[in-house]
C-alpha cells in the first residue's frame, strides 16, 4: 500500500481560512479589569455631577439606572478604542446581561432576607400549635398561632389537586396525542385559562357555589382547581411532546393500541416531567388569596371539615394580620405567616427540581456464554 503523505504545506497553510478569535472573558485581564473599574468610577463621577446639581432629578432609583447606562455607555467607548467596535459590541452586551442577572439575583435576595428577618421576630413553635381563636388585637406577637391556617390550607390545595390532576393530565394527553379538530379550540380555552385573574375564579365559585351551600374549604378548593388547572396542562404537554417518537412507533408496530402505548410507554417515560407540572401547579394554587376570600372566607378556630363552615389558609391568615394591622404584634405575625407559607412553596420547587432530574436507569450488562468467551472476535 502507499502512504499517504499527511505533511502540510506551505500553499495549504496560507490557503487555509484564519481561525476565529477565542472570545475574551469579561474583566479575564488586567487591561479589562481597569477598564472596568475606571469606567465605573468615572460614570459614577459623570452622572453625580448631572443628577444631583445639574437636573432637578432625585431618588436612588433613578440615580442608579443613569449610573448603569453611563457606565455601560463609556465601557463600549473605552473597548472600541482599544479592539474595535464589534469586540466593544460584544463585551458591553456580555456586561449587561451579567448586571441583569445581578439585579434579579439581589431583589430576589433583599425579598427572602426580609421576609426571613421579618418573620423570625414571632417565630415560636406553639406557632405551629396553637390558633387565633383566644388572641385579641392586644396579644403579644408570640400569643397565638396558625395552626388552623396550616391545615386549612393542606386541605384545600389536597382538594384542588385531587380535582385538576386528572383533568390536567387527560387533557394535556388529549392535546398531545389527539388529532382531532377539538385540539385547537381546546388549546385556546387552556391558555385562556391561564390569563384568567384569580379573583375571577373566586367569583365564580362563589355565584356557582357559595351562594347556595356556603363558604367551605371545598369551595376554595375548587377555586384552586381552576388556577392549577392551566398550569399543569400545558406544562405536561409540553413534557409528553419530549417523548420519542420512536417509542411510539415501536409501541404501534408491536400491535398496541393508541391508548395502550400511551398509558404503558408515553406516560412512564414522561414520569418525572408530569410530577414536576404538578408540583408547580400546586405551588401556583398555594399563595393565593383573592380566590380564598370569596370562598372560604377565612375563620381564627381550626375547622377540620373543609365540607362545612368557614376555614382559613395561610394567605389568609397573612391578608387579615395586614389587613387590621392595628399594632405591631399583628404585622410580625403576617410577617410569621409569610415565612412560612414561603418555606412550603420552597419545598414544593426543590421537590420539582428533584423530580424533573430524575435518575437514569442502567441495565446490567449481558454476560456472554461459556460457548462465546472463547470464540475469535
């Protein structure tokens, strides 16, 4: 045989197109760094100047947002002079999505530090023990608890979920699977559904319902439903439209019906996606109020019939503290309630992470027969 010859040479080299410039990290160099500090520091100068003296302008708000813009603005001047304006285009917009993420970040923080501070000053455990029923507008912060509020709310989501589950879920089937001409006018009414204000939904339960058997927890539950109800249909259609097609195919070619395939293949495949459509469902029906209002109208005793009577939820319980708000001891006691309805919703979502992970099932290997270990490859 003759062997190739792999050499380059000299006419191939200069022939070959130029590779393109690695990308430069944000601030990765000394040069970077100090265009960076000295563009902030600079800007800050600029728009002190501008905004305290030469306008009549106020506020930190506003301070900051010029800051930002005359930061990036002299930022995008100084990269051009130094690497041209498509390196200078390119770095400004790396900066601003790294001062987007920052501001999401820190607002996000300032909330959770907040709510966390604010809610540790009435945390106590008979907070978990104990109701409102015995608690006057005079009670110290640590008298009383939400213990009513907790169930209260446990028992309304558990309804609202045990109601729209099924529905979601065959419905969310029925726009992925189908092929019918209801598919489209299905999927409008869904998204529809997902605009609908809350307080709309309270109201509805309440002219359909309350004003013939009265306010429950049920009632409130199937307010809830119809809040989940959007949210876990399009986020499982969106999970089942993931799902090889192969596996179907495979299913159909076995001689599985449409309706096998999809409840023995589809369905487990798409497992973890579907519980994690559920769990964000639930944590969209878990923090409402204004459907409550109309509904279960809220109640300080705990009421474990959520058939019959009034009963309140943790949304609640925050909305009336706030609400009357007549001395301290009532908003540390929202504040208290707000901590820990944020530390329910905060488990749900880690629970959606983990179940939308999920683990990647191995299969043992295949040993070989005694008759083919020593079979010639």
């Amino acid at each position: 045989m003759t062997a190739v010859d792999t050499t380059a040479t000299a006419d191939d080299v200069r022939s070959a197109p130029p590779s393109p410039p690695s990308p430069r990290r944000l601030g990765g160099g000394r040069t970077e760094r100090w265009v960076l500090l000295l563009s902030a520091l600079s800007s800050f100068a600029l728009v002190w100047v501008a905004y305290e003296n030469l306008t009549p302008a106020s506020g930190i708000v506003g301070f900051v947002l010029c800051w930002v813009v005359a930061f990036l603005a002299t930022v995008w001047l100084a990269e051009r002079e130094l690497h041209g304006s498509t390196a200078a285009t390119d770095q400004t917009m790396g900066l601003l999505i790294v001062l987007v993420g920052a501001a999401v970040v820190g607002t996000l923080a300032t909330i959770l530090g907040t709510v966390i501070v604010q809610g540790l000053k009435a945390m106590h455990l008979s907070f978990f023990s104990t109701t409102m029923a015995k608690t006057g507008p005079l009670s110290k912060a640590t008298d009383g608890g939400a213990f009513h509020s907790i169930i209260g709310t446990f028992e309304q989501v558990g309804i609202a979920t045990t109601i729209s589950v099924p529905l979601s879920l065959a419905t969310a089937v029925f726009l992925s699977e189908g092929r019918g001409r209801l598919v489209r006018p299905v999927r409008t009414v869904i998204d529809a559904m997902s605009g609908v204000p809350s307080i709309v939904a309270g109201l509805f339960i309440y002219a359909a319902w309350v004003l013939r058997f009265g306010f429950s927890g049920l009632a409130a539950g199937f307010a809830l439903s119809i809040l989940m109800l959007p949210t876990v249909t399009r986020t499982s259609e969106e999970v089942l439209r993931l799902v090889p097609s192969g596996l179907k195919e495979a299913g159909y070619a076995l001689g599985s019906p449409r309706w096998r395939t999809t409840l023995f293949v589809v369905l487990p495949t798409a497992r973890s996606g579907l519980v994690t459509a559920i769990l964000l469902g639930v944590a969209r029906a878990v923090g409402d109020t204004a459907a409550l209002i109309a509904t279960a109208a809220g109640f300080d005793s705990l009421n474990l019939n959520p058939f019959h009577g009034q009963q309140d939820s943790l949304p609640l319980f925050v909305y009336k503290q706030i609400r009357i708000g007549l001395v301290d001891s009532q908003t540390q006691r929202a504040w208290t309630g707000a901590l820990v309805l944020l530390g329910i919703v905060l488990i749900l979502f880690v629970l959606a992470r983990i179940a939308s992970s999920g683990q990647t099932v191995r299969l043992p290997r295949r040993r070989r027969s005694r008759t083919t270990q020593g079979a010639p490859e």
